[in-house]
C-alpha cells in the first residue's frame, strides 16, 4: 500500500470494505460472506485478491495490522470529530455510555451488559428512517460504518425491537423519536 488515499480508494467499495471488517475477526471465509453480502463467491475472492495484493489482508486470509498500522501513520493527526454520535435526546447517563463505546462515529466494542447494549443500539437505529423500507444489504452497509460485526449489530436491533425484518426488507420499528420530526 502506498499512502492513505490508495487506501481509501481500495476500502470505499462496500464489499471490499466489509470484507476488510470480516478479516480482523478472523480469516475470511468466502463461501460465507458472499451468502452475507449477497454476492457470488467469485466476487468475494476477486475482492479479497485485491486486499492482499495492496498487503491488507495476509496469505491466511486475516487482516495484517502492521500493514494498516503503516497506512494509519502516514495519516496526519487530526482530532476526532465533536461527539456528534452523541447528540440527542440522551440523559447524561446514557451520554456517557456514548461517549464510552464510541470513537468519533465509530463504536469501538459491542457491550456485554444489556442495558449498556440497549443505549447503543437506541443510538444506531436513530440512522433508520420511520416507515422507510431498506434490503439487507443497506442495512448492513450502513452498520458497518459503526462496526465491523454489522450482523450482531443488526441481530440485536431485530432481537431488541428496534428493527423489524420480513422478507429481507428492514424498517425501523422502535426507538425514540424526535418530537421534530413528527
């Protein structure tokens, strides 16, 4: 990989982008993440080549760190954006379970405890619009903008009530509302 904006060419394909996601939990399994994605395997491993050959991902088919560490460096230091995954109707409690779990607009870990969980989610479902219908697949793009395991995040959004699924169509079915929008 040569610098930042090489990097940010290869990863702004979706599928490229989970696929990088799914290689830090563990080695890539093709057959797996083209059901996942909704894609034929050859596309996955076409996409998966293109990650090793820029040395993002190793030959065991995991995420090379070193070498996404190398691209982080040549990154100039910026400081991370206000906590505007924050904003809202939060009480000061549930603000800093916010602040605990999320990085800029990245949620750094799912939380074990339930109710810490459940502020989290609350937050990630505030990205669904009321009485819009969404595939999976948009679904899952736009979870894995917070986190690279989109498919626990979205589990636990339709196991919470948040989210509603039928058919692989998606929309929000709980969650606040923001009185200014209805």
């Amino acid at each position: 990989m040569a610098d930042p904006t090489q990097f940010l060419r290869l990863v702004v394909d979706p599928h490229r982008l989970a696929i990088l996601g799914a290689s830090a939990l563990g080695p890539i399994d093709a057959s797996y993440l083209a059901d996942v994605l909704e894609i034929p395997p050859k596309r996955v491993l076409s996409q998966l080549a293109k990650l090793q050959a820029a040395g993002l991902i190793s030959d065991d088919r995991t995420l090379d760190l070193d070498e996404l560490q190398r691209v982080r460096r040549q990154l100039p230091a910026v400081e991370p954006a206000s906590d505007g995954v924050v904003e809202g109707p939060w009480s000061d409690e549930e603000a800093a379970v916010l602040r605990t779990f999320f990085r800029g607009d990245r949620l750094t870990q799912i939380p074990a405890n339930r109710s810490r969980r459940l502020v989290v989610l609350e937050r990630l479902v505030q990205e669904f619009e009321p009485g819009v219908r969404y595939n999976e697949r948009f679904v899952n793009f736009k979870l894995q903008l917070f986190h690279a395991d989109y498919a626990a995040l979205r589990r636990y959004l339709v196991d919470e009530g948040l989210l509603t699924r039928v058919d692989g169509i998606y929309w929000r079915s709980g969650g606040r509302y923001d009185v200014d929008d209805h």
